[in-house]
C-alpha cells in the first residue's frame, strides 16, 4: 500500500515520455532514521539526531536520481537505509515492489541488485587484497567459483579503463584515488547490480581526474542499463549527471523534480538560495550578496513546521506552525513548501 | 595594482625538497611569486601541485630536518629564510599570518575563542588583558560574529563550522598582519555558508589593504575572491596572469584543460566531459621535460625534453609551455557555455 501512494506522489517518471506509467526500480517510504545520543555514565539518551525524518521517493528505472544537500540534511543516512546497511526506524524500502530482508526477495539478493560506492576510495577497500581478489570477493561470496570470478574481475578492471595486467595484482596502496575509485566501481559492477548508489562518489577526486570518472558512470550507465543515486554537495556535477534532483534540508525532502525545471525554476525558498551559491566563474559577475545568512541548524533539535522557516525570508506564522507536504508545482515536481500548497494559509499561496 | 615594481612579499626561485621517505620528493621547483600591496593572487592547483608548500614555506613551517628550501622569500624587504629565534615568531602572525582549511584542527579545543585571540595579541603587543579583550571582542564583531560578548566565552567545538572559520579569521587578524594566507578555507564548508565566508574575506581584505594569497583546487572560488590566478601543476607555477587573462585567455594546456573539465550547465544526451587523460605526476619521479607533457595532447619532443621557461604574453600574462603558438586559438571553443 505503501507503493501506491508512492506511484501516486511521482508519477511523472524521469524520462517517461511515454503514456504508461512507468513501474519504480526502487521505493522509499515515509523512511525515518534518528540517532539517540548518548551521554552521562549511564549512557541515557536524552537527545536524538534526526537524520532522516520521513523521506518518500521513487527511483525509475534508467535514470539517475541526484541528492543535493547540505551536511546534516540526511542525504548519506538515506543511502545507508536504502542500502539495508542501517535499519530505518519506521517506513521501508523496496525493490520492484518487494521489501529486501524477507523470505520474497532475500538481504543477499537485495544486495546484489543494488551496490555502493563510498567517498572514500582506500577506507572502502581491504588493504591486504589485491584489487583484483576485492572485485572477485563478492561474486565468489555469491557463489561463482573462482576462476570465473577472478575472470570477471579482470574483465571489470579492463572496462574501468585499468590494463589488468598492470593493475589485477596490485594493493590499494599502490593506486592513486582515480584508479582507487575505479576498482571501487569495478567492484560495485561485479554482482551486475541493477541500482548504484554513489555516495560523494567523485567528491574527493581531482578535477581533472573527477571528469574522467564521470565519463565512465555515463558510458557504463548507457553499455549496462544502469540506475544511479547520485549523492553530492556539489551542484555542478550534480547538474552535469542527474536527470532528477531532489533536494534535501534537515531530514527531509525540500524538492524534487526534473534536473532542469529544478535549477531554472526551483520552487523551495531553499533550492533556490542552495542554488544561488553556486559561484558564477566570471570575473564580472561576482557574488555580491550571500543568498543565507548562518549556517544550517542542528539536526538534534531541528525547528518546528517547516525546518527552513527559521533561514526563510518568506517564513510566516503558518511555517513554523505545520509541516509542509511535498504539492505538486510542475510536472514530475513536487515542492514542500507552504507557498506552493493552494490553501496553505501562507500569504504567497493561492488561496 | 600596478604594485609589481614594490612587491610586499616576492618569492624567487623557491624549491623544496623533502627527504625521509625513500626517494626525495621535490614538491616545489624554482616558483617565481611576487605578490603586491593590496593584492590578492589565487594559488590555484590539485593536490600535490605545490600549492600549500608554497604557503608553509613563507610561514617556516616546514621542519628544517627533513626539507631542504633553495631560493628566497623576501617579505617587506626581509630574508624569510634566514629569520631566526624571535624574529621569525614576530613574523609569524604580526608581519604574515594563515587561515587553515579546519579551524577545528587549527584552533585550541581547551580554550575559549576569547583567550585565543587574547593570547594571540599578548604574544605580539605590550597591551593589558583587559586592552587584549576588548581587541578579541573588536575582531569578533569585525568577523559579523553575532552576539560576540557570548561568543568570547565559546569553546571552538560549541560553534557552527562557519562561525568557527569566522573565528579563525578573527585569529588570524586579531595581531594586525599585513599579509594573510589562506589555506583552502573554505572547502570544508557548505555551499550556502562558503558564499559568506568568501564574501567576508573580500570584504575585509578591501577595508584592512590586506595583501593575500588565497589557496584554493576550486577556480570559482579564485574568480571570486582573486586580482590575479597561479595556476600550479608539480611544483610548478605554469600560469599566471589576471583573473580575466586566465579565465577568458587560458594558454597552458592544463589550465585550458582544466576550464573545460569543468561540468557547467546541462548536458544534453550523450554529452561527454573534455577530460584531461591521465593522472597527475608523483613528484618522486618527475619527468624530464615539461611535467604536464605525457598528458598534453599537443607535447613536442622539445616539451619531453626539457622544462620550458615563462613566456610572457604581455599584461603580466606569463605562461611556461614551449606551445604557446598552438593554444592561442583554443579559447573560444573553451569558454564555458552561457547558460541562463
């Protein structure tokens, strides 16, 4: 049930050009995850980190989703509960409409079908394996036998663009962060996954280095039928890869739709001072005035109503007294702010 | 800014080497930087280009064991390198000082924001705690640290990441420096915060006549702060020139490369990044020529074979890359597209 309303919420898949509503490779609903801290001897908790607090999307097949979004706002936590790596406190997860982790569709299964690249290409791979037995790990775990697994990691290591017979026998140490996150790709790519969630995935490469590694999720993307999460602070390569944005704040989903409808007409108060930090690269047209003023809140005790209204310049009384819910404000978009919301009470709103 | 006949700091032939590990790494080989009053030069770069060295090695703090520097820093006229004992520690926060990239790193976590900078001030100048306050409580306010009498009394890890980088800035400031270096400061921080920041030391680099080197790998963030780019690549300085020059103009092959790398606007289907083949050199075992040439699509013999020289195009434009004749016309096609 969960789903319908989910299918109901996005319809306007990605690229769905067609009339028939496209099916979600993968759902989030109502995903809630909050950290207690634990302090004093006795380690009560007495406070809680609200990292993820409701968040509700769809993922269709073919596209890239991309997660925009300051640090706190839950946009890693969502990757770590999409990935069944920690569990949500309440709402689920599923993929073509089964939930991972029961006896439908197995965590091992899930897992196979949907795989991780982390920001941190050496912490992400085991320093005593060769680059070629960490891509083989996971398939002969998965039951291929070794040989054929060892066949498919050197076929992997050639498609990420590293000559196995250079690189197949080599340790992590011995790579630079480029070819690190290839072999991480290369890894994700072993069980033949059907989703890649890529958490800052690029984030800590050279430029120079960061677009060759966006040229390889684009073309692997296109060869495999690939579907990505692509989770950045950056809204460039953001805007470079994804063909929808949703856009977080606090644990929740401030908006999401189209990339380009988002980054021309960005509805949320906050995508559009998120997006108005964006430096403009021309020495005539510098930034004179900061679209916000201090730094995001606490995710521990986050503002009431509409997490935003306390950095909002349109905040009324109705925005920190009721929480907006995400109202459709284009096609495929969908906007969580109390302007948007026809009826709302807010002054900006149609009444 | 036509300052160049008087620089404040002018840095020649700086090379650095560091030993300890198997093989000597030269991170800096023979930089030429001469900074003006009042200027602001981007150091721009990806790691390992040389950058940071550059900026630790006018504040001495490389250690004297394990790197050797050739060349020489002149700051207002004084030998950097051969500053000694007292003299280097006025220096070090009276003549220059730095803004690092992690304040949290930076900064004491058993004292407050208010006995830092007290501290910091005390070390300099012959003033009473109480005159010492009041200046900490001058810079916090100077810094748009709101309320900043409570602020005095913050421990670092009480403040939000740009509060504390505003705090670092109120540090750095707070012993009246002539030149401020700063150190990536900005990369840690959120997009929405990094606009303030960068606004912010704009600002006070106007009202102070601070002269700055700012480093960054973020050449957005050295458009918007910076009167003039070096661009560096393995130790080496390969461009400089205006902000204009460099953006508009580019002439070396890697900063040309570099501004087409960059993702910018929408791409359409099937649209791929110009990507720069390769990765950077490791700085063990530098090649002999140009160090840019096995990644250069356009490297001659004479690139392999040894290191170019600076050309200069005129303004201050200055390019080391034996191929300046081929990339005058490759700028029009780089322009990074208009997109509305």
């Amino acid at each position: 049930m969960a789903s319908d309303t989910v299918m109901t919420r996005a319809p306007a898949a990605a690229q769905a050009t067609g009339s028939e509503p496209v099916r979600p490779l993968l759902e989030a609903a109502d995903l809630v995850k909050h950290f207690p801290i634990k302090s004093g001897l006795l380690g009560r908790s007495n406070a809680v980190v609200r990292a993820v607090d409701g968040v509700t999307f769809s993922l269709y097949p073919g596209e890239t989703l991309g997660i925009v979004g300051e640090s706190g706002c839950g946009k890693s936590t969502t990757a770590r509960v999409l990935m069944n790596l920690i569990k949500p406190d309440s709402g689920n997860v599923l993929l073509n409409g089964r939930a991972p982790g029961t006896p439908e569709l197995s965590l091992k299964a899930f897992r196979s079908q949907v795989q991780m690249v982390f920001q941190d290409s050496y912490a992400s791979l085991n320093p005593r394996l060769t680059v070629e037995d960490s891509i083989a790990y996971g398939p002969t775990v998965h039951g291929v036998s070794g040989t054929d697994a060892v066949r498919r990691a050197r076929r992997l290591l050639d498609r990420v663009g590293l000559d196995p017979r250079r690189f197949a026998g080599r340790y992590p140490h011995e790579l630079s962060g480029g070819q690190r996150q290839r072999v991480n790709i290369a890894r994700a790519l072993a069980l033949e996954p059907k989703v890649i969630i890529l958490d800052e995935a690029v984030s800590a490469l050279d430029k120079s280095v960061e677009a060759q590694v966006l040229n390889l999720l684009l073309d692997l993307k296109e060869e495999i039928g690939l579907t990505y999460i692509f989770i950045s602070h950056d809204l460039e390569v953001v805007r470079f890869i994804a063909n929808r944005v949703m856009v977080m704040y606090l644990g929740r989903v401030a908006e999401i739709g189209p990339t380009d409808a988002l980054y021309t007409g960005g509805r949320h108060p906050y995508t559009t001072a998120l997006l108005g930090s964006m430096l403009s690269m021309d020495p005539d047209e510098r930034t004179m005035e900061a679209p916000l003023a201090g730094d995001p809140p606490n995710p521990i005790d986050p503002p009431s109503g509409c997490r935003f209204h306390t950095r909002c310049s349109f905040a009324e009384s109705v925005c920190s007294a009721k929480t907006p819910a995400l109202t459709v404000s284009g096609t495929g978009h969908f906007t969580a702010c109390h302007m948007v919301d026809p009826g709302s009470g807010h002054s900006k709103a149609a009444a | 800014m036509n300052t160049m006949s008087d620089p404040i700091l002018d840095i020649r032939g700086l090379t650095v080497t560091f030993g300890g590990g198997p093989k000597p790494v030269r991170a800096l080989d023979g930089v030429d930087l001469a900074l003006g009053r009042g200027e602001v030069i981007a150091l721009l770069g990806e790691s390992g280009s040389g950058k940071s060295v550059t900026l630790r090695s006018i504040l001495r703090l490389h250690p004297p064991k394990r790197s050797r520097i050739e060349g020489s820093i002149k700051v207002e006229g004084i030998d950097v390198t051969s500053l000694e004992g007292r003299a280097l520690e006025s220096f070090r926060g009276k003549t220059v000082s730095m803004v690092f990239q992690e304040p949290m790193l930076a900064m004491d976590p058993v004292y407050t924001v208010g006995q830092q900078i007290t501290e910091a001030v005390r070390n300099h100048e012959k003033i009473s705690a109480a005159d010492a306050r009041a200046r900490a409580l001058e810079m916090l306010t100077l810094v748009r640290i709101p309320s900043p009498e409570r602020r005095l009394a913050a421990y670092p890890h009480e403040m939000s990441g740009g509060m504390r980088q505003r705090a670092m800035i109120a540090l750095a400031l707070a012993s009246k420096p002539h030149i401020l270096l700063a150190d990536e400061p900005t990369t840690a921080l959120d997009a929405t915060v990094q606009v303030q920041i960068l606004l912010l030391l704009r600002e006070l680099q106007r009202e102070l006549g601070l002269s700055m080197i700012f480093v960054t790998h973020d050449i957005s963030v050295a458009v918007e702060v910076a009167d003039r780019i070096a661009v560096m690549y393995a130790g080496r300085i390969v461009e400089t020139g205006t902000v204009r020059d460099v953006i508009r103009t580019p002439r070396h092959p890697y900063t040309i490369g570099l501004l087409s790398t960059r993702a910018h606007g929408g791409r359409l289907e099937g649209h791929r990044l110009p990507a720069i083949p390769g990765s950077p050199p490791d700085l063990a075992n530098l090649p002999p020529g140009c160090a840019f040439a096995p990644r250069c699509a356009i490297a001659a013999d004479a690139c392999r074979a040894s290191v170019p020289e600076p050309v200069d195009l005129g303004g201050g434009h200055r390019v080391r890359c034996f191929r300046t004749a081929e990339t005058v016309n490759k700028v029009a096609a780089l322009a990074p597209a208009v997109t509305s």
